[in-house]
C-alpha cells in the first residue's frame, strides 16, 4: 500500500512541491535564491529529500537547491514493475528540464550518488555542470559487477530482508520478523542491527521494491557501471567514506571498496572528465545527514572551481 494512503508523513522544515512528470509525480523541495547556481540534491535508498534538510540550511547560502524525492520515495509516485536506474535518471531529465530550467550541479548520496554519475552520462546536453557522488555504490551496487564484490556482498542482505519482511508495496509489512531474522542472520552486520521497535520513518515512506530490484539486479540492467561511467560528459567528485573487511569473516563493510573506487577513477579519466576523488575514512554512509556543515563545506568548495553555467 502506497505511503500516501497509509498517512505515514510528517512536516518538514520547508514546503513541499509537486510537479506532474507523465507516469509519476515527484515531490520536491527548494531552498535559496533563484539567482545563485542551481543544485540538485538525490536522496540514499530509503531516504526521502528531507535527509538533506539540515544540509539544504546551510547550501541555501550558495545555491537555489532542489532537493527530490525519486520515485518509489517519499511523496512521489510508487509505481510497481517500473523501478530501474534508467527511469530514475530519466524522471531527473525531465524535473530538470520541466522545474529547474537552467544547468545544474547534482549531488546525489549511495544510490543517488550512482544517479548523479547517471545523468552526468546520459542527462540531455548542457542540463549537468557536475556531479558528486556521495559514496556511491559504483559497482558494489550491481550483481555481476566488471571490478569488485557485487551487491550481495554489500547492502544485499538487508535488502533480502526488506524484499521476504516488508514486500513490495509493504504487501508483507512484517517488522517484528525482519528485525527477528537479523538478529538471526548469519551475516554478521546483520546480527549486529539493532532495529527500533517499529520502522523509521525513511522506511515508511520506502517502496521495498527497490530493495528486491537491487538485490534481483534488474534496477541496472541496462546501465551496467561500466559503460555509464565511460560515458560521463561532466566533471565528478567521488566521496569515499566509511569502509572495512571484518578479518574473521571477511565481510566487507562500506559502499564501495577501494579498488572500486581506483576503477571508477580510472574510467571517467580515460572518458577525458575532470575527476576529483576525496576519502573520509571516519565518515558516515550519509554524511549529509551525519555531518551536514562537512558536508556542505566539501560540496560548496568543489563546486566553485567548476566552469560557469
């Protein structure tokens, strides 16, 4: 059953928009002046654009922001069987094209961060100035990914979970017995959660379906990482945060790894792109949510060594 018909919203610190995009409606909200330089924001998975709320305070001085809820998020449409990286990215071309109007810069977190990279590829011509992927799963969020471990060596697990406890559409909405099987997990971050006694409010306004289209690899099967970042046409930042091999299991515990991330880099250099590539080993997946001045600090420096609009 769809967030809005459950009635499972809070208010927010800024006022929420709609615009009419064909197949979905996306909810957005803006921050600053519409004379300063455009910047989209893209949430993580699970997260709706209010995970950017603290960090919207303080780019507002810099930037008119676009913070979006995706598809499947928040107060945009969900809809079922239509969840895929290309048409994310595509709903973005057209917010950009419909709402914004003027070239941006676009920064997007995990999942978001690999949508930033995405419209840094295949956005129409002159809507991306740059793009920060805010320790994006390059690579690490795919099945059978060209370097490195693949989603169910990462983030897939709970994703599993998401899938079997919660189903689309929350169709299951299983809560006691998702937090039940991960403290049973034989994955030890799993067994390690400490869930909350009822879902967040991010997961609330969550399609689990795109937790099963990740864990499935069908939300990328036509943009392998690959080639999408062989085809980027814009400077890119890549934050690398939080990341660590348990040496008794040898799971691995972060985004992407750090042959990931040197893959990445090497790519876009030989796609002729600017790259810019900074890691904060101590700092959280969301940085933006975590550390919202850090972040803000990091995003406004970047962006202002990038060529005018």
């Amino acid at each position: 059953m769809p967030a809005s018909a459950r009635n499972v919203f809070v208010p927010h610190a800024y006022p929420e928009r709609q615009v009419d995009l064909g197949e979905v409606v996306l909810n957005y909200a803006e921050a600053g002046s519409p004379d300063k330089p455009a910047l989209l924001l893209l949430p993580e998975q699970t997260g709706s654009w209010w995970s950017y709320e603290a960090a919207m305070a303080l780019l507002a001085e810099d930037f008119h922001v676009f913070a979006v809820d995706l598809r499947g998020q928040g107060r945009s449409t969900w809809t079922p069987k239509r969840y895929s990286l290309d048409n994310f990215g595509n709903d973005l071309v057209r917010f950009l094209a419909l709402v914004v109007r003027r070239p941006v810069v676009v920064a997007g977190c995990s999942s978001g961060g690999v949508l930033a990279a995405w419209l840094a590829a295949y956005a129409m011509p002159g809507q991306i100035r740059g793009a920060l992927c805010e320790d994006a799963p390059l690579f690490a969020a795919e099945l059978a990914p060209a370097h490195g471990h693949g989603i169910r060596q990462g983030a897939g697990p709970m994703f599993e979970l998401y899938r079997d406890y919660l189903g689309d559409q929350w169709s299951v909405g299983d809560w006691a017995g998702l937090a039940a099987a991960a403290r049973s997990s034989p994955v030890k971050m799993l067994a390690m959660m400490r869930l909350p006694g009822e879902p967040p409010q991010n997961l609330k306004e969550y399609d689990p379906e795109w937790a099963r289209v990740f864990f499935e690899g069908t939300a990328g099967l036509h943009s392998p990482h690959d080639r999408m970042l062989s085809s980027v046409k814009t400077p890119v930042l890549l934050t690398h945060h939080v990341r660590a091999t348990d040496p008794e299991t040898g799971e691995f515990f972060g985004a992407l790894s750090d042959l990931q991330a040197g893959r990445a880099q090497a790519i876009l250099r030989a796609a002729g792109v600017r790259v810019d590539y900074e890691s904060f080993p101590d700092a959280a997946h969301v940085m933006h949510a975590s550390e919202p001045e850090r972040y803000a600090a990091v995003l406004t420096a970047w962006a202002a060594k990038l060529p005018a609009a």
